[in-house]
C-alpha cells in the first residue's frame, strides 16, 4: 500500500498529478449497447481517461423485496430499473476492448460477488465500490482479497462506518481511494459539504481523496480540487434529452471536456508562495513607476514634493516606494525636468 497515491493502469493517482476524472456512464445506456458505445466515445473525444460503467447480476444483488422498493428518483421499483438497464456479459466484454484499444482505462461497480467475480474474470485493473456497499463489508473484503486497487465512495455513510471499510483494505495491503459523496440526485450544493474531504483526510491520512458528485454542473468538483481531491466522478451521457433515472445530474460531452481541462488547470495553479516571478520583470518594467522630477532642480536643492513625483516605467534605480524616503535629501547635481533619479543624485 502506498500512502496517498494510488496506480491504476500506469497511471498514478494522488495528490501530486492531475485530477483523475471518471466519466460514469452507470446506467444512462438503459440496456442499450449502441448508447453505451456511443458514450464510450464520447467521453474520449472529451478528453476522459477513464469511463466507468456498473455490473449487475440480479439474482446474486437483490431479493424479490426489491420490487417494492422505489429510488427517490424514480417512479419504478429499483429491481425494475436495473432489469431493464442490464447489459449482457458478452456486452461488458465488448465495451471493456473498446476501452482498452482507445487507451482508456475501463472501470465497474460490482454491486455483489457475482458482479465481483464477472469483474475479475474480465481482467479489470482496478475496482469503484459504490456508496450503497460502503459499510457492505463482506462484499468489500471479497473484492479486497483480488489484490487490486479500490475506489470507493462513502455517500450515506460517515466516519465510524468508513473506518470499518478502510481497516478491511488496510489489512489486505491495497491502495485505495475515498470519494465523498452525498447520495442525494441531484444534490443541492448547500448539502454538497465539501468541508468533508478535510475532514476524511485527517481521518484517513493513507487515503487518495476525491469527490463522487451529483450536483449539478462542475461548480463543486472544481472546489474539491484545492480541498485535496484527486478523483472527480460524474456522471456522464451523450445526450440531456435521453431518458434515465440519471440523466439530471449527467454532464454531456462538452461539460466533460471542460472538467478535465478545468481540473487539470486548477491542480497546476496550486502551491507555490508569495514572491517576485522572474518572469514577471518585464511586467514590472513597465507597470511599476519610477521616482522623476517634475521640475528643474539645482544642485544641493531639497527634494519636496513639489520637484519629484513618481511616474512609469519602472526602469529607474529609484522605485516608487522609496519616494518618501527621498524627502527631504539634496540633489549632488542639476537635474533636469522629467528625469528619472539614480542614487547617485541624493545625499
């Protein structure tokens, strides 16, 4: 295990690079390959790394209960929901080499062993655990024993019963990652908290953060990036104007590409400390001003402020700080109206 970094693929994931953003295509197919595809190019074209779908064997994730039970955002039964959004094994498989030959990484929530087991049949390089399974600790220690890395999101849940989970991947040597998460759809930013991910970092020093967002827009995955999160999920699909219980909280294409641009750009804007850029003299050149003398002053005159003021550019050995400085002290030579003062005319 590895103390806040984390490799999936070759590519390292921590505080030190660039944000890792996972386009979630979910369930916003609907069962539909051809959508599943196209998203799949689609968030490459935007510049994704990583498209995340979820894996679900029904018989293996829920009971006939689930029939009754209906999601906030939806007016169907969960069991239907996912029944109707399933894709086929050999579907799963399809997708993940098209993900592979575009040089993308293919991830997949197991939403029960069975899931777990498709999952690392196919050879995935990594794990994303969804928040309903993150105090699931029998399904994540069946997932730990694989040896790979784990993403995993904590809506719903809070320190005590993140705790439990960390100690099971801790025990089996795994890099891993915590995304806060509300599971609220869509959240209103008020509930968003992002004062969690400092939070969770205190709590959980070994972890890669980052944030699994379902608010609406890039608003508050741009805020996690100072906050210390280095994974950004959304959700993702093509088109706003499909149907799907997840399609509201969804970023097309273009507000993909501007995440990952954002984000990356925010990280390179972080650190540093309050100094002089050498790149910034040319700037200073002409934007700083110079003490001049705004009259004709002869030799051993006093400086007032009525025969120097400061004006730009900033060229001259006397800067405009120092004018208050030059008050009162004599000139050693005549000095013409206009010019600018070096340390040699004061005295």
């Amino acid at each position: 295990m590895t103390s806040n970094q984390m490799c999936i693929s070759g590519r390292r994931i921590g505080p030190e690079f660039r944000p890792f953003v996972i386009a979630e295509i979910g369930i916003n197919h609907e069962g539909s390959y051809q959508k599943a595809l196209q998203m799949v190019y689609d968030a490459h074209a935007a510049g994704a790394e990583c498209v995340k779908f979820q894996c679900h064997i029904l018989e293996d994730e829920m009971t006939p209960d689930a029939q009754n039970t209906i999601p906030s955002n939806s007016d169907k039964s969960i069991y239907e929901i996912m029944n109707r959004c399933l894709l086929s094994h050999e579907e799963e498989i399809a997708l993940q080499k098209v993900v592979d030959e575009l040089g993308m990484i293919y991830l997949s929530t197991p939403f029960s062993r069975a899931a777990a087991d498709r999952l690392e049949e196919m050879g995935v390089e990594a794990y994303k655990i969804g928040s309903g399974e993150c105090n699931n600790y029998p399904l994540i220690e069946h997932v730990a024993k694989f040896g790979k890395p784990i993403i995993l999101s904590t809506g719903m849940n809070n320190i005590s019963s993140i705790q439990g989970a960390v100690e099971i991947l801790e025990r089996y040597d795994i890099d891993y990652a915590l995304l806060h998460c509300t599971s609220l759809y869509p959240t209103p930013y008020e509930q968003v908290r992002l004062g969690a991910i400092a939070e969770m970092k205190e709590a959980f020093p070994n972890a890669v953060l980052g944030l699994s967002d379902h608010s609406i827009g890039n608003y508050t995955c741009f805020g996690a990036v100072p906050l210390g999160a280095s994974i950004l999920e959304k959700h993702f699909t093509s088109d706003k104007s499909w149907p799907g219980p997840d399609i509201e909280i969804s970023v097309d294409p273009q507000e993909l590409s501007e995440l990952v641009k954002g984000s990356a750009a925010i990280h390179s804007a972080l650190g540093g400390n309050k100094t002089i850029l050498k790149a910034e003299q040319p700037t200073i050149d002409f934007a700083y001003a110079s003490v001049v003398t705004i009259k004709t002053i002869k030799e051993g005159d006093r400086f007032t402020k009525d025969n120097i003021w400061v004006k730009r550019p900033g060229t001259g050995e006397l800067l405009a700080a120092e004018y208050n400085n030059i008050l009162g002290l004599r000139a050693t030579r005549d000095l013409e109206n206009d010019c600018q003062l070096k340390r040699g005319d004061i005295v």
